[in-house]
C-alpha cells in the first residue's frame, strides 16, 4: 500500500467509526488497536502537517471512545496511547538527571565576516575547497533533549546547564507535535537522543497575554519567557492548555541494532504512513542510518516529528549561506513564531566527526544573529488612560525609538504591580523589546543610570477622568472606575446598554451612538430618552421615517423585562444568565442598594467576585442616581414580569449550553428551557444538571465529564427532553 493509499484508508476508517459514534453506537474492543491507530494519524496531521482532515468535535468523539474501552479495559492501555499524553498528578519537583550526551551552546556570528572566518577554518581544517551546508531557523524558546527507546518516548528533559537537566517527561507528553513512540526500530534504531525547541506561536502568544490581562496580571514580553515557565508548571494538566509546540532538529546519540541490510533506505518526505516492510535477502549487517544532517532532519519528519523539514535550506559554499540568511532575516516577521537567527551545520556527518568540537561548542555548527529588537531610551512620563471596562491602566511616555523597524514612544506598563516589578521612575533609563508584531515591552530599568532627578511613578486613588474613587478587585492587580457615567467609558456602557442582548433598541446601533455623542446629542445612559429628535432631524441620513422608527424602539425598550436592563448597565461579571437570577431576588432593582456581599452570594451562580461587583456598583451613589432617573424617565424597575417561568416538568433543574447548537440560537434554547420551568447557568458545578452540548464543544464540556452528577446531552436529546415535558 503506498502512502496515498493508507492516508485514504485511515480516514475512511474514521468516518466509518465517527458515524457510529454520533448515532450513539459505541466502539467494542476490536476497534482498540484502529482507534489508536486513526488518533495517531490525525495528531500528525494537525500538529505537524497543519493541515487536519477532520473537526475538533470529531476528534473528541475518537478520542473519547477510545477512552471508554480502556477504563473498561485497563490492563490494555499502553504508554504510547493518545490518552495517556495528560498525566493525572502534580509534580512536586523536577529530578536532574544527566544528558547522554551534553546539550552544547553554539558559536554566535553577528555579520558576514564572522561567517567567512567560521568557513575558513572548516576548510583547513578538512581540507576541502568548498563545504556543504544545512541552514535553519533558530528557533526562539526553550531547549529540550528527548530519549526514546524501543520507539517509545522514555524521557524528556530541559537544557540545564547543557549536562545535567530537569526531567519534565510528564510536561513534555503535553504537547501534541511530540509523538508518544515512533518507529525507529524500522530503521535499525534502538535506542536514541533528539534535541529540539519548544516554542510558542505568536497567535498562542497574544491569547496568552490577553488571558493575564483580563486576569489582571502582568504579560510576558516574549513568547521564550511564556514557553520556559510552562514546562515547569507543577500540573501537566495546565502545560497542556499552552498550546506548546516543538521543532526537533539535531540527533545528538542512537544505538543501532543488527538488522537487514536492505531496511537502510532513507525514508522520503511523506512516508510516515507507509507500512511497507523491508525486505530480507543477505546477510545481516549493522548499518547507519544516518549520512546528513540533513537526510536525519527528514527522517524525523518521515516518524511524525516536526522537524524544520520545510523551513531547512542545503547549499554549498559559504556565499549562499550568507545570501539565504539574510534573505530568511527580511522574512522573519511572516513566520508564524518567533527566531533570533539561522544555524548553519556542516551538512555531512562524517566530516562533523572530523571537525569535533571544543569543550564549549561544536566546530562544525554556527548561530546567524539577526539584528537586535531591543532599544535603550528614557522613560519621560506616565499618562493614566481609562478604558471601557473601567480599568486604568498606565502608558509609558518615551523618547522615541526605532525597534525592529518600527518608532515607539509609549508602551502599556499594565498596573501598579508591573511598574514596581521593573522598578520603574520618571527620567529613568529602560531597556525596551519589540519582537514580531508582540506589542514592545519594558525589558528593565537601569537604575545604575540614575542621577537623582527621577520621579516616582505615584499610581492615583482617584479616576483620572471623572474622579471616582478606584476599586480593585481582590486577587487582581488592576485598578478600576466602577462609575457607569464614568466619560472615558460611557460611549462603550451606552453601546452595551441599547445592544440587541440588552435593550434591543432597534435602530440606535454603533454608529448612531457615536455620531449623537460627538454631536453632543447624547452623554449617558439616560441620555438615550431624552435625545433631542428635533436636532437629529436636521443632521444628515435622518429623515422622518429613520426618526420614527428610532423613536418608536426607545420607546418599546422601557417596557423591556428588569433582567434585561440589569444586563444593560454593564455590571461587571454579571452576563444575560446572572442577569436572570438577580432580577427574580428582588421586587425592585433598588432592593439591591440594601443587600450585603453575603446576601448576595446566596443566590443560584453569584460566586465571591461576582457578588463583590454588584455590591461595589449598587454601593455607588452616581449609579443609584442613574437608576432613579432612568425610572423617572418610564423605564421598569419592578419586577413585573419575572425572567423564567416556575412551572413545567423542567422546574429547578439547570442547564447550560455549551458549542454551536445547529437547530437553534443559544438564546432561543436557553428561553426554551425556561419556558418549561428550567434554570440558565453560566458556569460548570456541582449545581449544573444538564449540559447541552454542540459543535466544538471546549473547557466546559471537559470540566462536566469529571462531574458524575451532571447529564451531558446533545441538542437533540434536549429538544426531546422538551417534547416529553410537553406530553
């Protein structure tokens, strides 16, 4: 069978079974070893080739098969199974353990002459008039050194001191482009070393940060930093949410057993799926596999390691080595992670031997630098900028620079803890960082440059804007204006408060709001039913009838029920469904002025922080004052029309909803479920009871599985849940 082939009967296999599997009809035991087999083969294709055959739902109804035998089957498991890559403990500490061969640094090189004098001397000492090279990138993360055996991953440890390293095995087994095993026992290997890098994508990167920040925490300034502290977590279960992954590019060690003379055939690029055997005629022979660097870079490649097989580039001669670096370096921003320069290796295995190393590097490999994405420059002011959630966050006001090509003169430097981390003044002078298209970053400061001029950066207790004192919540590092007329916020608040979720004014939208609050027609929330249409009907794109409907959709809104208009204001936290649970508390939205932080945390899905939000914002005086006005104005405090309905076969059971629903809107099913007496939760917890599951179902799903009380249901199930409570 030639690889094609096997490709297309793998995943012909896979929609046979992923056809069973969502008509409910589970794999048996014979499937094991295929099911194994077809996970193995769509791992490789996403995390290696990028290029996936099948959904990540799909996935899941696979994996979760596969599954469900071996726990009824647990002495079939194997270490090489695709569900043993999540380890199930914490480790409490890292073992050093000693590389089989050390991990040495490599000679660096800035300029094209340090090149031509690395060159020089591999020819004298070779005696060769011209060399034949390997380039590729070097990758910016964290070094690993990988151990199979018997084509089984053994162990996988960091860098260290280039001697001694930790063993992060369980860490490693996290990240998806590592297989588990590997054939290379087809290859006559028994025993072998890998090095590689771990990295980071710059997409996996900003999410990152942008996950701290809504946390309230610090974000790293490169993706390395990112990568090196996650395979050190303690949890392998959180390695695995990093979305890590890793280029393996330079075999260090093997041990080769006898075999057929005839198996040492180099694989070529696209075989890992073929299973041809080798055929045995002759006598048997040790053989090496191995003859180039970078025939091993397509041997990996061929075993399911993402090995820079594509980004590689083989040359001869030191000028065409000097030409694709700096080509690669003008392309280095369009790559989808981070490199610092290219590595350049003596191509031919042989010669590498001749060539040796000292006790620092190898003689026979270089690192291309590429030019610095750091910059000195002084620190000449701090300016405090609210934004629409109310969080102050301090920019940084520099001399401009020019980093990685671009001019830089303010930088985020995020909150109060951030600044006193990098120990940062007014006058100072700071090492700045622009990798890629990563917003630049405060390296450090140098107070070593300090003269005594420079200014503590006093972080304010007041709102720069409307001067509302600050609230920070606890656990978070970032500081907050909780005042809704707040100006630097109210646009945002004003957009959120008409949205289709909310108030459903009809008519107003994005554009609308802006251009009435620049005409000044338009200031806060309240705003909304007082606009003078008069004026808006002589601006231009309003005619009567846009005005008449405009008007006829303010006026429907202030009958709207009170859990939308709690939704409306904005309350952080607080989303459509605790929105529900907090208008059926009360008997009128101002009740809440009186109820402490513990009264409110008694109520179905108001945790600690949540609680805290709505007591800090009905303890605003602003705010209350808002809400008077806006019933002055016709709007419904009461609660007159409760926003579920207590009755129904459904009643007090919970449910959640998680994934893309196909018959459906999430709020049509949500609105379903109360209908017949049923509960909306946002969150998994012991308090869940149904969890309705679409397409590309994520966190939620896996959270409800470890839960044994809660009934994980398609929407289809829930649909005839629904039916029988009809009946």
């Amino acid at each position: 069978m030639d690889n094609n082939k096997e490709i297309m009967a793998l995943q012909q296999e896979s929609i046979e079974i992923l056809k069973d599997l969502q008509v409910n009809t589970p794999c048996d035991l014979s499937k094991l070893d295929l099911l194994k087999k077809i996970l193995r083969f769509h791992e490789h294709r996403y995390y290696i080739i990028n290029d996936p055959f099948i959904s990540d739902f799909e996935y899941d109804l696979l994996y979760n098969s596969l599954k469900i035998i071996e726990v009824a089957h647990p002495n079939l498991i194997t270490v090489d199974s695709p569900t043993q890559r999540v380890g199930s403990s914490i480790n409490k500490s890292f073992e050093t353990v000693q590389h089989l061969v050390p991990m040495l640094s490599l000679e660096n090189s800035y300029d094209a002459d340090d090149l031509m004098d690395w060159d020089r001397k591999a020819k004298e000492q070779s005696n060769l008039s011209v060399i034949e090279y390997c380039i590729e990138p070097k990758f910016d993360g964290a070094s690993i050194s990988l151990i199979y055996e018997n084509d089984l991953l053994v162990r996988g440890t960091t860098r260290g001191d280039g001697v001694e390293g930790e063993d992060i095995t369980n860490n490693i087994k996290q990240i998806r482009s590592i297989p588990l095993s590997a054939p290379f026992s087809k290859y006559g290997i028994k025993q072998i070393e890998i090095r590689g890098e771990i990295v980071m994508t710059k997409v996996s990167f900003t999410k990152y940060n942008e996950n701290l920040i809504s946390q309230g925490l610090s974000p790293l300034a490169n993706p390395r930093n990112a990568v090196s502290g996650s395979l050190r977590m303690k949890d392998p279960k959180e390695v695995a949410k990093r979305n890590l992954e890793a280029f393996l590019y330079h075999v260090s060690y093997y041990v080769l057993e006898r075999i057929p003379s005839t198996a040492n055939r180099l694989p070529k690029v696209g075989e890992l799926f073929d299973n041809q055997q080798a055929t045995v005629n002759g006598n048997q022979s040790t053989v090496n596999p191995f003859t180039t660097h970078s025939n091993s870079l397509n041997l990996l490649w061929n075993l399911g390691f993402r090995s820079p097989q594509k980004e590689k580039q083989v040359v001869e001669g030191i000028e065409e080595v000097i030409k694709h670096v700096h080509d690669f370096e003008l392309m280095r921003d369009t790559l989808p992670y981070e490199i610092d320069g290219m590595v350049i290796k003596v191509n031919d295995f042989a010669l590498q031997e001749r060539l040796g190393m000292t006790t620092h590097h190898p003689r026979w490999a270089i690192a291309f630098k590429f030019k610095a994405r750091q910059a000195t420059t002084k620190l000449l002011g701090v300016e405090f900028q609210v934004g629409r959630t109310g969080a102050v966050t301090p920019v940084a006001k520099l001399s401009p620079v020019q980093v990685g090509g671009v001019t830089v003169s303010s930088i985020s430097i995020h909150n109060k803890e951030y600044i006193k981390e990098k120990d940062l003044q007014i006058g100072d002078t700071v090492l700045i960082e622009r990798a890629g298209d990563v917003i630049p970053q405060i390296v450090k400061s140098q107070p070593e440059l300090r003269t005594g001029e420079e200014v503590p950066i006093e972080f304010p207790k007041q709102c720069p804007v409307c001067k509302s004192e600050l609230f920070k919540e606890e656990g978070e590092a970032v500081w907050r204006c909780v005042n809704i007329e707040c100006e630097a916020q109210v646009v945002e608040k004003i957009i959120h408060f008409v949205s289709k979720d909310a108030m459903d004014i009809k008519s107003m939208g994005d554009a609308n709001v802006r251009k009435f609050y620049e005409l000044g027609l338009l200031k806060d929330i309240p705003g909304v039913y007082t606009i003078n249409f008069a004026e808006v009907a002589t601006t231009e794109g309003f005619g009567k009838k846009s005005i008449d409907n405009l008007t006829a959709a303010i006026e429907a809104s202030k009958q709207q029920p009170l859990y939308r208009l709690i939704y409306g204001l904005g309350i952080r936290f607080v989303g459509e469904t605790t929105a529900k649970v907090l208008a059926n508390a009360v008997e009128h939205l101002l009740d809440f002025a009186t109820k402490t932080e513990e009264d409110l945390q008694k109520l179905d899905d108001v945790g600690v922080k949540v609680a805290k939000s709505i007591y800090y914002f009905f303890s605003n005086e602003q705010n209350i004052a808002m809400l008077h006005q806006l019933e002055t104005l016709g709007l419904q405090l009461k609660n007159t029309k409760k926003a579920t309905v207590a009755s129904g076969g459904l009643q007090d059971q919970t449910f959640l909803f998680t994934g893309t629903l196909s018959k459906l809107k999430r709020s049509e099913a949500e609105a379903l479920a109360e209908q017949h007496g049923g509960k909306i939760v946002s969150s998994v917890s012991s308090k869940l009871n149904y969890l309705v599951v679409g397409e590309d179902a994520g966190s939620k799903l896996e959270k409800a599985k470890k839960i044994n009380t809660i009934k994980i249901i398609t929407e289809n199930e829930f649909l005839e849940l629904v039916k029988e409570e009809n009946i």
